[in-house]
C-alpha cells in the first residue's frame, strides 16, 4: 500500500473514532442530562468530522481519476 | 479513578473525556510525550495518582511507549491501555507494556471504554470479523441460550462462588470458566488444571503442592495449583475424575481456605474461586458415584449448564466464519466460506461440539488451494460419535415402523442435501417410492 493511501486509511479510522465517540456520548447525554448545548456540541463534532470524511474521499477519488488519466 | 488520557487529537479526547466524566471518574488531558511525562509526576506528588492511562502510540513529539520507558516504576498506573488504529500493533504492544497491557482499536465505542476503565480485565472485544464479538474476551455466539449463559457469567464473577459447568465434550467448557476469570474482578491469574490428565498418585501433590523430600522424588518444594490461583480462579476439569477418595482433601480445602502442602504441617491460607466442570449429566453425577455429595455441593454452589453446539444451530455460521479467520490471520490465506457450505455445517449435528467443527475446518484449510478463496469441505460431515448418537435418538423401543422410516428418510435427504435421486438409492427404494412417501408426510402436516 502507498503512503499517501495508508496516511489517508489512517485519517479516515481517526474520523470514523471520533464519530463514535461523539455519538456515544450524544447516547449518554440524551439519556440522562438536561444540557442541550453539550449535545449540540458533540453532534457539531460529530458534522464536522463528516464534512472532513467527506473532503478525504474527494481527495482519494481525485487521486483515482488522475492516476488514470496520466 | 483518576484517569489521564493522553491524546492530541482534540475532537477525540473532548467526547471521550465528558464520557469518563459522566461514567463518574476524574479525566485528565494532554497531547504529548512531554506534557504526559510531567502530568504524571505532578498527579504523584499531589497525592493523586493516576489509575489508568489511556495511551495515543503516535504522538507529535514521539510514542505512547516512550513515556513507559521513561517513567520510573513507582509513576507508572496500575492499568495502562493504548489507543491504536490497526490490531497489528497488539503484538507490539504486548511485547513493550507486558501481556496485561490492554488496547483500544479505532473506533473505539462505549462497551469498549467501560471495559477498560472498570476492573473486567476483557469484556466484549472485536473479533477482528465485523458483527461478531467475543464475549468476555473468549465466548463467540448469540444465540438465546448463550445469552442466557453471559448473563449467568457476569452474575457469577461479581461474587465469589464456586461454579460447575456441565456440557458435552467439545462445548468450551474451559472458555467460560476463563470468561467468569475475565468478568470478576480478581487480580490473581487463571490456573488451568486437568484432574482427568494427571496421575492420581501425583494429584494431591499438584494441588495442594509439596515441601522439599515429602516423598522420593520430591527435590524440591512446589506451590500446587491453589496456591497458583491465589486471589485468582482455580479451573479444574473433569471433576469426575477425581478420585474418590481424594475428594475429601480438596473438600477441606473448600471448606477452610486452607491448603497444606504435602509434608508440611502449616496450613496456607489460598483465597480462590474454583470453577469445575465435568461432561456428565445430572443423571450420570447421581448415578455413577463419581462425585461425593458434599463435594458436589460445595463445588456447584452455581451451576452452569452449557448447551451442545447442535442446540444452538444459529451460532455455528458465526464459528465457522470466526474459526476460518483466524486460520486465514495465522497463514496470512484469504479463504471463505459459502453460504451453501455454512448451511451443511449447520444442518450437521457436531456430536464433538464446537471442537469437532474447529479441528474439521482446521483440516479443511489444510487441504485447500492456497491460491484461491475457496475452501474445500470434505464430502460428508461424519464421526463415529455422530453414528452412535443418530443410533441412539432413532432406535428406542416404543418407536413405530412408520416413525423410523420417516426419520430415516429424513436424515438421509438432509445428508445429501435435498437430492432426491441420491436418497432414494441410499435408501435402497426407487425414487417414486421416496416421491409417494414425502407427499404422504406432506399431506399429514397438511391435515
């Protein structure tokens, strides 16, 4: 596996530890406390990875296509 | 507890640290080598020590085993888990922090932070095949029965009783003693003993241990088994095995906590959980007199009954695939396993439990094609014990004709698998023979 593709595996298992972590403490919060902006929070958290997941996909798919192209 | 987790990626350590805190412990951040090294000290002085580190491998000013090589003795908490993204670092981690170190595998989830923060030493943990897990670090299945069986286990390992397991040969009977080890929160280690395996001249001298020159032989003193599993769990299988007139010297010592080696005249004093198991049925203990009454009573405060394989059809797919992954980890192969193939395992009836099935796909990845994924089978799934328990099950007395013929006709359709031609000529009928008595049967569950 090239470096680029095990620096990209590496950040994406990173994402995807810190969505779970959010979500289980979203699953913490919603059951017990009364503080909506902890939750708001974490889910913000949780978004912002998603976005970040996003952009490493683009980045992987662009790879792809100019690996083809060239 | 005091918990310090040490990690620089923010978005992580603020949700997991809010987690820590809501689960009642005190969390502690920082994100470097450096920044650890000087908490860790600081939290010493104060009079606060850490209890358990949470530890990133890759950290921006160097490695999460870096600070364990540079910390003194004295500093470093009693439980030390690493944070990891790929299993293959396991190995690694064992070798630098010891085998007690525990991990955490990205992503991590809640299950998995409780386990490590509580005092279970393993409690669920990833299989490395996704949708399956081990419980209790070793028990793999879900079916109904087995669930009924870890909530038994956990119950269990918060008190200090003995347990008897009781289940045919082959069903993991030493995997769920090791599971009530995992779940307790005993600090001594698993002593594994065999009283079927050991001669019983030499039984005494293996459990209760000898003193220097107690008999010819004997050049040296030797802790036995119940001083091992000091403040741990003491497995001893096949109970039954124990000879009869032995049972009251392990009776005594189940009685007292007290062990005296052999030659000694001090009593020690052990504190221990014993988990026995034996492949008898109730029946059989009663029968046979192979188990004294008191010894039973003692040994079975809490009994565990653990069902054959063939009880629990829906977990031998999740075995199997298990079983072949962990071939395919060792030897670095790739195979898998059907669906079609998975259904024969399940339509078989595995007289040697969750063994027999091990050691049949251990010598069906021996005999398959390296080069490709698929695993070849052998042509028919059978054991001499499978032939003496389809006996047993068919041939009672008080059984009509016509229910052994069915029973037949069924049994050898299942064998291969549903094809009629091949049935009829094992049965010895023409095939429209087999047609007539298959609508027979058909048009009787109709009615």
């Amino acid at each position: 596996m090239s470096d680029e593709l095990s620096g990209l595996r590496h950040k994406l298992r990173n994402s995807l530890n810190n969505i779970s972590m959010n979500a289980e403490l979203v699953k913490l919060l919603s059951e017990s406390s009364n503080s909506p902006a902890e939750v708001h929070s974490a889910i913000d958290r949780i978004l912002s990875e998603c976005r970040e997941t996003a952009e490493y996909m683009d980045t992987l798919s662009n790879d792809n296509k100019s690996h083809r192209d060239s | 507890m005091h918990i310090l987790l040490v990690d620089d990626d923010e978005r992580f350590t603020t949700a997991t640290c809010e987690i820590i805190r809501h689960l009642g412990h005190e969390a502690q951040v920082e994100d470097s080598v450096e920044g650890a090294l000087s908490c860790l000290e600081k939290s010493a002085e104060a009079g606060r020590t850490v209890d358990v580190l949470l530890l990133d491998v890759m950290l921006p000013d160097g490695n999460g085993f870096e600070i364990l090589q540079r910390l003194p003795q004295s500093l470093t908490p009693k439980k030390i888990a690493f944070i990891t993204g790929h299993e293959s670092i396991i190995s690694l981690v064992r070798k630098v922090a010891g085998p007690d170190a525990q991990y955490l595998i990205k992503p991590i989830g809640l299950e998995d932070l409780k386990s490590v923060l509580t005092h279970r030493k393993q409690d669920k943990q990833h299989s490395g095949l996704p949708g399956l897990e081990r419980h209790f670090g070793v028990l793999i299945g879900e079916d109904p029965q087995m669930q009924a069986i870890y909530d038994q286990i956990e119950k269990v390992a918060r008190t200090g009783a003995n347990v008897l397991i009781q289940g045919e040969s082959g069903t993991g009977k030493e995997l769920v003693a090791q599971a009530i080890h995992n779940a307790s929160t005993y600090e001594g280690p698993f002593v594994a003993a065999n009283c079927g395996a050991i001669s019983p001249e030499l039984l005494g001298s293996e459990l209760f241990g000898h003193e220097k020159g107690a008999f010819t032989g004997a050049v040296s003193r030797k802790e036995g088994y119940f001083e091992q599993a000091d403040n741990g769990t003491l497995f001893l299988d096949e109970i039954t095995e124990m000879p009869i007139d032995m049972q009251p010297s392990l009776l005594r010592v189940l009685e007292t906590s007290q062990v005296t080696r052999l030659g000694s005249t001090q009593a020690q004093q052990v504190s221990c959980r014993v988990v026995s198991a034996t492949n008898r049925t109730q029946q059989q203990l009663m029968e046979e007199n192979c188990l004294r009454e008191d010894i039973y009573f003692r040994l079975a405060i809490f009994p565990i009954q653990l069902p054959p394989l063939r009880e629990r059809p829906s977990d031998i797919p999740l075995l199997a695939r298990y079983f072949i992954h962990q071939f395919n980890d060792e030897h670095d192969t790739q195979f898998q396993l059907t669906d079609s193939q998975l259904q024969r395992l399940k339509d078989y009836s595995w007289p040697g439990n969750v063994r027999e099935m091990r050691h049949l796909l251990y010598r069906a990845f021996i005999m398959s094609d390296r080069s490709t994924t698929d695993i070849t089978l052998p042509e028919t799934l059978e054991s001499p014990f499978a032939k003496e328990s389809a006996n047993k099950s068919s041939l009672e007395a008080g059984v009509t004709i016509q229910e052994v013929e069915r029973e037949l006709i069924s049994v050898t359709l299942k064998k291969v698998e549903g094809d009629k031609r091949r049935a009829a000529d094992m049965l010895g009928i023409s095939l429209k023979t087999l047609y007539n008595r298959l609508n027979e049967y058909q048009k009787e569950q109709l009615a």
